[in-house]
C-alpha cells in the first residue's frame, strides 16, 4: 500500500479499511481532479472528497493521536484514491479530450492525464500556464468545501400546523456534539453559547451560501437582513428533502427532518395472494406438491406501503392531487403524492394477474419488484395460506413440532421435533430445506424420523461422502429398522442382481450412495421417481460449476433437503449454490447475488444486506447451535484454547530458507504458475512447523528437535494418565505415519491411525476398538478421511497437530468427538508455533470466521492471491519465535 500504513497498529486490517474508504469514495463520486507542481514537474490527481457522513471511517484509521501518523495516512488514502480512478477510467477507456498531434494547452494535457496509467504532465507544457491552473483549481476546490469551524448550518424542517405552509428553520448545530443546536435567532440576539465558537454569525452565514448553492430553493433566505426561517409549499419541501439532501449533506450542511419521514408512505400496488392452507403440523400428505416455478394467482390492491386504501382513502387522494397537493395526511401518515402514479394505481386496482412462487417470495422479501400495471411502485405482498407462512420471518417457531413417529426407536428431543415440523411442512409445499444443525445435533435422525412422519410416493436418495455411508447404515437400522434400505455402492452396484437397478431401488425406502457415483451413475439415477433427494455434508457442492453439482441438480425429486453443519464454508456463493439446488431462482443469478449481497456483506460488511438475506433464506435454513442451551441442556461445555509453541533452532534455519525460497517464486513467477508455487510453499512452511523430518522426509530421528511434538507429548501424557482419550487430528498422511509409530515407542500405547487408504470396513473397526472400555487411547486421523462422519464421543480431548485455514473443516473434525452422546467437557487443543505464518493465520481465519455466524466457515485459495508484500507481512518469521538456547 505503500509507506503510509506499514508499521501502524495492525497493518493488514487498517489496509483493508482504506481501500474499502478509497473504492466508497471513488464509487460515490466523492473524489475531484487535482494538480500538483512537484521538483518541477506537474501531475494529475484524483483527490477524495470527504463528507460529514464519512468522519467514522475517517476515525477508524486516524485512531490515535498522532500528527506523523494522520499524515501517513492520508498520504496513503490519497495514493489509494487516486489508483482506484484511474484503474477504473483506464480500464472503461474514458477520454476527457480527444487525442490530437503537436504541443497542447495545460487543460488539454491535464485533462488527458487524469484518465491515463501516467499522472505525469509533458515537460513541453508551459510551466506558467500550469501553475496558473493549479491555483485556479485550488480556488475550485475550496469553494466546494464545507467551512472548517466547531459548528456548521442545520436545516430542520417543520410540518404545517395549519394550513399548507412547511417552514424551514435555520440552526448551528455543534459538530462534536450534534445534540448541541441553537436557532438563528438566537445567533442574531448575541446569546452567548461557548461550544459555538467566537464567529457564529459567520459560520451561519457561510454556511447558508453553501447551502443555496446547493440547494437554490433557499435563496429568498439571502434577502433578508438576519434570515432565521422560510416557508415554502409542500412540493419545494419535497424536493429539497428528496433530491437535496445527499448533496448538502457532502456540503457539510445537516438537515433534521420530522421523524415520519423515513416512514413516510407512497401510493402504489401491493399484491394479494390467497393459497390454500398447508397445516404447519399435521403429518398428513398432499397430491399436488408446489415448489418455486408454481404458478400463483393474486390480484393487485391500491395500498400505502403495508395499509391497503379504503373508498374513503382514495377520495382524499385524489382530492389533494387535484389541488396540486405533494405531501399530504391520510390516517396519520405523510403521503409522497404524484398524480399520474396515483391514477395508474388506482385503475389497476382489482385487476388480476400471476406469478410464480420464487417472484412472489422475492418480491415479498424486498429482492425484486413484480412487473406492474404501467411501471407503477410495488409495496409488497401479502399472503395468506403456506405462502403466508414463509413470507412470515417467524417460521420456524410457529411451526408445530412433530412427535416422535411410530417406528422411530427412541425419542426426539424438543427441537428435532421441530426440524422434522419444518422439513414436513415444506416438503409438503414442494420447497427445499437446508438442516444446517451444529454437527452432533442429530441430523441424521431427524431426516429419517421425517421419512415416517411424512411418507411420500416413491424412495428418499441420500447422496453423501463415502466416508460416511457406512454411518448411514447404522443410524437408519439403529433408528428406523423398518425401512429397507439399499446402499448403491461399489465396483458390483449393477451386476450380480436379477432387477434392474430401478426396480431395486423402487422396492426400497432408503437408497443411499456417493457424490462420485452421482456423476458416474447420473443416467441410472434420472430413471427413478425419487420421493426425496437428499444431501448430506452438503457443502460438497458449495461449487455450482463441478460435475458433481450439475449431476445432483440433474435428479428428478419432488423434495430436496440439504444437510450440512457448514451452509457457508468459504464464502457465501457456497449459500448460492446450495440454494440452486433446493429452490431455483429463490436468490437470483449468481452475477446478481454477488452485486446484491456477496460484495457488500464480505467486503463491507453491510448490515442491511446481511439482514436482508438472513430474512431471504430464513424460512429455508434452519440452523441451531449446540452452545446454544435453550437447544440442548445436557450436553457439556467445549473448551478451546491455542497452544503456542516455539521452533527449535534447526526448524527456524528450515523455516526461513523456505521463506526466502517462497517470496523470490512469488516475486518471479505469474498467473496459476504463482498460485501453485504460493500454495506449495505454505505447505513446506506448516511441514517445518510440524518437524524437520516432515519438511525433509529423510527418515531421521524425532525426538528432541520440535518444539511442536514436544507440547505434543506433553499434551498425551497428561492426558493418559488422567484415563482420557484423545483425537489427534493432522492434514498430512506423512506426518500420521511418522506419529504413530513415534508415539507407540514414547507412550508404549499402540495409537489407531486412520487415513485415506484406510478401507470402510476397517473403519468402522477402528471406530468400534476406540469405543471399547479397554481400547486404544490415541486415535490420529487424516483431517480429510475423518473429518466428517464419526461418532467418537469416547474421547474428551481434540488436538488439531497442524492448523487446517479452513475453520469450519476444523469444528466439523473436533465435533467428532463434541455431540450428542458426550458427557464430559471437550478440550480443544489447537497447536500453533509462534511468531510464523501458523499463529497469522490463527488471527486472521478467527475474523473470517465471523461472516458465516452474520449470515445463517474459508480454504487456501485466498492466500495464494496476497501480493508479495503482503505474503512477506504472513510468513516471516518473527524474533520470538525461537527456543532460548
């Protein structure tokens, strides 16, 4: 970013807070060109132009007190701004004056440089004639500028008491402290007030030429001697108030308005749906399921945003239009009046029309208008039956809980009740559902009490990870041991059978199988009339491109359901995509879900639009957390705690060669070739942190020569000899390898090693000897092979050996061993060694993960597009990060 923000408090974060300042600024228009005479020579700027309503964020990087630091800064957000314009000027080839030959004016050429890579004026332009621009421009500038003082001019708007007169009343208003106003005649009387300074007079005067400029509606107020005050109609308040506003607030001019204007209501048309009622409990089935292309009927009603117009409403319109009236009261309310709006409203009243499910409930939430009579505003839907139900932002608790179906070995808890009421209910309107349950809340079961509860004609398709097939099995004869159920699994799924695989599969209740086969079996797998299409650890197909997203779109299935403890695991196009698959066209085009919440949430952080689509895909996603204990009373407390580890000598020689061999690839290389060797470098890195023998792979010795393996150790033996048992989770089959056997021969306990080479039989072994009273205390597992679908609620302690940068895969690998079934308090032991990119990483995947905790958790890929400098920033290694001889 340059020399402005490098060695301040934290330099990535107030980085990320002046580009997202210098893009507002340029995407707002709030930025002017500028010239400047440096060691003789002249250059184009585009330089920011603040205003009033940007003074937090100027705040958020001004945060200290220092003079050094402030002008760092702005140096800084200056370069920014002006990179920022040009890039986008450059790039959408924006011409201020048209290219010609021989010597040009000092206009011409800074006119031409401001949309140029090159800031740089020609030598050949007379420096006189520069010089005489410059000040011109400066003088420009100012005079656009709000005063600079400690109060500035207030505008507040009064309403009429009687009559039709609006009056604007002229105000200083305090700038640190915009509680303190005092009217103008007060400032004329000479009333001494010390928080408006030693020249009030002339700041409200100086203001108000501001304000005039801005705003010419207000200048019969420079006729007057002490102007306090001006009445105007109602359609001069209007326009100051709806088209002056932003302009005068950049002005630095501030503007009170009545507290019903934010509120104020507008004529327009309101849809009226009326659909037939799906009881929110009853377990009884439909023949005719709906789902998002359905076709609805409604009628559209003259309304006042959420009110409809009664006769008596329209009357007193139309009467005040025909006076020529803006603004005018119906019920209480200020109304914005346009006469040709509301004679379009009111004939299209009563007139009848149509829409499909997915544009009522868009329109409904605030997503998209529905095509009106004449282009006429659209204030909203309103619904009865299920469509009123979902456009209800209460869904989830209204629905009425199912009790534990007949079949169903054991009992529900209160809130899987409630998951298997809601995936009744919109299964039974046809809509898709994502069970975003923490992981060990009892997805499992909830799906397959659903399938008793609410019997559909057909089988219900679970598509899950290989790994956890076997699982599946087990829960469903555990839990529902009437159902028939078929796994679709291996090399002789088709062979060996006298049944077609169709007919196999419409003789059972259950048909279960894996996303690879999905693609492999796509053309099998169309033939059957499935009931119900189910996807578990759902975030397989977060990605909408890959083959095994198309293919799970591809199967025909009057009900989808999605589960996944991770509904956005790396941003929230994984939302997106999941939505595609469960309710098409709920969330729009992919471009247009971007634009409208991907952007401004992740890049922003836009509270608007995060709650905006929280209400969107409210009545979809039902998500509960385990910490949560109005959800689940009994299950004990997760503790987690970052255990830091020092590297030994040898390691800080590995780590920095590494480093050094990592920046000079960054630096060289370009395109996906960077990308890779980026990649490939941070693994070395992690692979030093982990042991010299991981990184070099030479087979030498282990103990004594990382600082990790020794907390490692530690960590097992305290443990062991408490009589508890550990997870031990790595990302590195090598390191797994090395482990086991190290420990066998440190701990004289043989620990379980579970990889991805491990068969699914020898896996549920593995799982069965854990849970043995007498068995094995140390179960190291592959992140990737046992990160998702085992029970091991034997073990009260979670090590993750190397850190996985994705935190949402690591909560699924530590909720292994954190969920239902577990008694005892989990320990979560995450190793990271100091002072190296594992500890940056820690910090910066912890403010990540808080996007997906606003919105309903991040992999590699980010990292390996930092620039160089800011990878130099990651990975180098800090002076602490070594042990004391």
């Amino acid at each position: 970013m340059g020399v402005g923000l490098e060695d301040q408090r934290d330099p990535g974060a107030l980085e990320e807070r002046a580009r997202v300042l210098a893009g507002r600024f340029v995407t707002t228009g709030r930025i002017v060109p500028g010239l400047s005479i440096e060691d003789g020579r002249a250059r184009s700027w585009w330089w920011p132009l603040p205003s009033a309503d940007d003074r937090a964020l100027l705040g958020a990087l001004l945060a200290r007190d220092d003079v050094e630091e402030h002008c760092a800064v702005a140096t800084a957000l200056q370069d920014l701004v002006d990179a920022e314009a040009r890039a986008r000027l450059v790039a959408a080839r924006v011409r201020l004056v048209s290219p010609r030959r021989g010597r040009r004016s000092a206009t011409d050429a800074w006119l031409a440089s401001l949309t140029s890579d090159d800031p740089w004026l020609s030598p050949s332009v007379p420096m006189r004639q520069v010089q005489d621009l410059a000040t011109r421009l400066q003088g420009w500038v100012r005079r656009g500028l709000p005063a600079a003082g400690p109060t500035r001019l207030c505008l507040r708007v009064h309403e009429p008491f009687l009559g039709d007169e609006w009056r604007i009343e002229l105000l200083l208003q305090a700038v640190d402290e915009p509680s303190l106003i005092v009217p103008a005649a007060a400032v004329w009387s000479g009333d001494d007030v010390p928080e408006l300074g030693a020249e009030p007079v002339e700041q409200l005067l100086t203001g108000l030429g501001h304000a005039v400029r801005v705003a010419p509606e207000l200048e019969p107020l420079l006729d007057e001697a002490r102007p306090v005050a001006l009445e105007v109609d109602s359609g001069t308040v209007l326009g100051i108030i709806a088209e002056r506003a932003t302009a005068l607030g950049e002005a630095g001019i501030g503007l009170l308005l009545p507290t019903w204007w934010t509120r104020r209501g507008r004529v327009g048309l309101r849809a009226r749906a009326s659909t037939r009622r799906r009881s929110l409990g009853s377990s009884a089935t439909t023949a005719g399921d709906v789902g998002m292309e359905a076709i609805v009927d409604f009628r559209w009603e003259a309304a006042i945003g959420e009110e409809r117009l009664t006769a008596a409403d329209r009357a007193a319109l139309e009467a005040a239009a025909a006076a020529k009236q803006h603004l005018v009261q119906v019920r209480g309310q200020w109304v914005e009046l346009r006469p040709a709006e509301l004679r379009a409203v009111l004939g299209a009243a009563g007139q009848r029309s149509q829409a499909t499910v997915a544009e009522l409930l868009r329109a409904g939430m605030g997503l998209d208008d529905l095509d009106a009579p004449d282009g006429v505003d659209v204030t909203g839907v309103v619904a009865s039956g299920w469509l009123g139900d979902l456009l209800d932002s209460a869904l989830h608790t209204r629905v009425a809980p199912m009790p534990t179906p007949a079949g169903f070995v054991g009992e529900l808890r209160p809130y899987q009740e409630r998951g298997v009421g809601w995936l009744a209910f919109l299964g039974r309107v046809g809509l898709g559902a994502c069970l975003a349950d923490d992981m060990g809340l009892g997805k499992t079961a909830q799906l397959l009490a659903t399938l008793l509860a609410e019997p559909v004609d057909g089988p219900t398709l679970v598509v899950c990870p290989v790994s956890v097939l076997g699982n599946w099995q087990r829960e469903a004869a555990q839990f529902t041991p009437a159902l028939r159920v078929l796994a679709h699994h291996g090399a002789d799924r088709f062979s060996g059978h006298d049944q077609p695989f169709v007919e196999r599969a419409l003789g059972h209740d259950l048909v279960l199988t894996s996303y690879s086969l999905v693609v492999r079996d796509q053309a099998e797998l169309a033939e059957v009339d499935w009931g119900r299409l189910v996807l578990d650890e759902a975030q397989q197909v977060k990605n909408p491109a890959t083959a095994q997203a198309g293919a799970v779109r591809a199967i025909p299935a009057r009900r989808r359901i999605a589960m996944t403890g991770t509904p956005v695991e790396n941003r929230l196009s994984d939302l997106w995509s999941l939505m595609h698959i469960l309710n098409p066209g709920l969330l729009g085009s992919a471009r247009g879900f971007r634009a409208r919440f991907a952007v401004p949430i992740e890049r922003d952080g836009d509270p608007e639009a995060t709650e905006l689509l929280r209400r969107v895909t409210g009545p979809f996603v039902l998500r509960r957390l385990k910490s949560d204990r109005s959800i689940i009373s009994d299950l004990p407390d997760k503790v987690e705690m970052t255990d830091r580890c020092l590297l030994t000598r040898e390691q800080a020689t590995l780590y920095q060669a590494v480093v050094d061999d990592l920046l000079r690839d960054a630096d060289e290389a370009e395109g996906i070739d960077r990308r890779g060797r980026v990649l490939a470098g941070l693994m070395r890195l992690k692979q030093v942190c982990n042991h010299p023998a991981h990184y070099l792979g030479d087979g030498s010795a282990l103990q004594g020569r990382s600082g990790k393996l020794t907390r490692v150790e530690e960590l097992l033996e305290e443990i062991l000899a408490d009589g508890d048992r550990a997870l031990c989770f790595t990302q590195f089959a090598e390191w797994g390898h090395l482990l086991q056997a190290y420990l066998r021969r440190r701990l004289g306990r043989e620990p379980i090693w579970l990889h991805g080479g491990v068969s699914r039989t020898k896996r549920d072994q593995m799982v069965q000897q854990f849970h043995e009273s007498d068995g094995p205390p140390i179960f190291l597992i592959s992140l990737k092979a046992g990160g998702t679908g085992l029970n091991l609620t034997a073990a009260s302690h979670v090590i993750h050996l190397d850190r996985w940068w994705n935190p949402a895969v690591e909560d699924q690998a530590t909720d292994r061993a954190y969920r239902i079934g577990q008694r005892r308090t989990v320990l979560v032991h995450k190793l990271v060694c100091t002072g190296t990119v594992e500890e940056r990483i820690d910090e910066m995947i912890t403010r990540k993960r808080q996007l997906a905790e606003r919105v309903v958790g991040t992999g590699e890929d980010w990292l390996t597009s930092l620039s160089t400098d800011e990878l130099r920033d990651l990975v180098v290694l800090a002076a602490d990060a070594v042990e004391a001889d």
